[in-house]
C-alpha cells in the first residue's frame, strides 16, 4: 500500500565487486544489493520498517507482526525483500486470493487453490525513499510472479493518492474497493501478470 517516488522500471542494478585486503586477497563481503523471498526470521525487519512507514500516515499497519509470521510461513514465495550488505531496505508480502474482487477476508487469509496475488504490503526503509525503490521493487516482484504457475494476476488496494504511482507498474484500476479501514477508503488495482507470455518464454523461468 505504500510507495515512494517515480518508476525507473529497468534501471540496472551494479552490484559491487568482492573488497581486496592490502594484501591483494579478496574477503569475503556480502552482497551489495540482493532480492530474495522472505522468511519467518525476517517478520521484525519487515515490521520495523511497515511501523515505521504507516503509523504516521494511517496510525495503523496492514500487517501486524504476528500476521506478517503468519503470511511469510504460509507463503513465502509470494514475498519479496530487498537487502543492502544484509540489511533489508524495503518488501514487498503477498498471499493467494480466490475471487474476483477483494473482501474484508482477503486481509488476513491466504487461499492456496486461489490464481490471484493479493499484495498486502509494500514499504521502503525511510533512509532510503525518494530513490525509486518501491519502483524497482515491484518491477522486480512482478516479474518473480510470472515464474509462478498459480499466478493469473495480481490484485492490491491502496489510497486514491496512490493510483498513479501503481498506474505507472502497470496496473488498471477496478474502482473502489468494497474494504475499508476505519475512515479510510480505498481504490483496487489489478495487474494482469498471464497475458505476457512473450516476457515468460524469455524471462528463465
């Protein structure tokens, strides 16, 4: 629900290469930039970084930390975390959903006989906004859910403010979205991720 910034969709990623000692040796460093699927131990990262980024917005987050253990148990290969030399810097946690349209229930369940991504969340470390990362993020997450075969599409509700940021990712608005959280209403998106069958052949998966 939560983005930041302009979409440089296939801005490269450098990674940096292995530090030498003095000795001309390489050590072993971590990676500069990595994506990869969460998991249970990464919930507090994640919950740190959504606190941080929708309490002062909304006074709420869309996943609390026991539902973010719950989603990253149940399915973790809908997730995405960006890491920086091992920290992570900014996620993205979905589950399966088995409707046409969003419910109430879609917050909190996931329907594995379900085709449609539900993306519950996407936060940025606020030491690293205004950078494009919520961009190449869900450019990245988009093209990680073309390697799953349970994925038709994907579905995501966020505030009206929102829509052209997700308009820019390639999604098309439904219209409002039958969920509210407290006074706050919401438009639905979806993005159609079958129908690019071309990109699929050619992506390795």
């Amino acid at each position: 629900m939560s983005a930041l910034s302009a979409l440089p969709f296939l801005k490269p990623v450098h990674l940096r290469s292995p530090r030498s000692s003095p000795g001309g040796q390489r050590r072993h460093t971590l990676p500069a930039s990595e994506f990869r699927c969460l998991s249970p131990e990464d919930a507090v990262s994640v919950f740190e970084i959504e606190r941080e980024a929708f309490i002062s917005v909304s006074g709420d987050c869309p996943l609390h930390l026991d539902e973010i253990r719950h989603f990253l148990s149940l399915c973790p290969e809908l997730s995405l975390g960006w890491f920086e030399e091992g920290r992570l810097v900014a996620f993205i946690i979905g589950s399966l959903w088995d409707q046409d349209r969003l419910s109430q229930a879609a917050l909190t369940l996931h329907k594995p006989q379900g085709s449609a991504v539900h993306i519950h969340v996407l936060a940025v470390h606020r030491t690293v906004r205004q950078q494009g990362k919520g961009s190449i993020l869900m450019w990245r997450y988009l093209q990680h859910l073309r390697c799953l075969p349970c994925a038709r599409r994907a579905l995501l509700m966020c505030e009206p403010f929102l829509v052209p940021f997700y308009q820019k990712c390639g999604f098309q608005a439904l219209g409002p979205c039958e969920v509210t959280v407290g006074d706050l209403a919401f438009v639905e998106m979806q993005y159609p991720v079958r129908g690019h069958a071309f990109m699929r052949r050619n992506s390795g998966c």
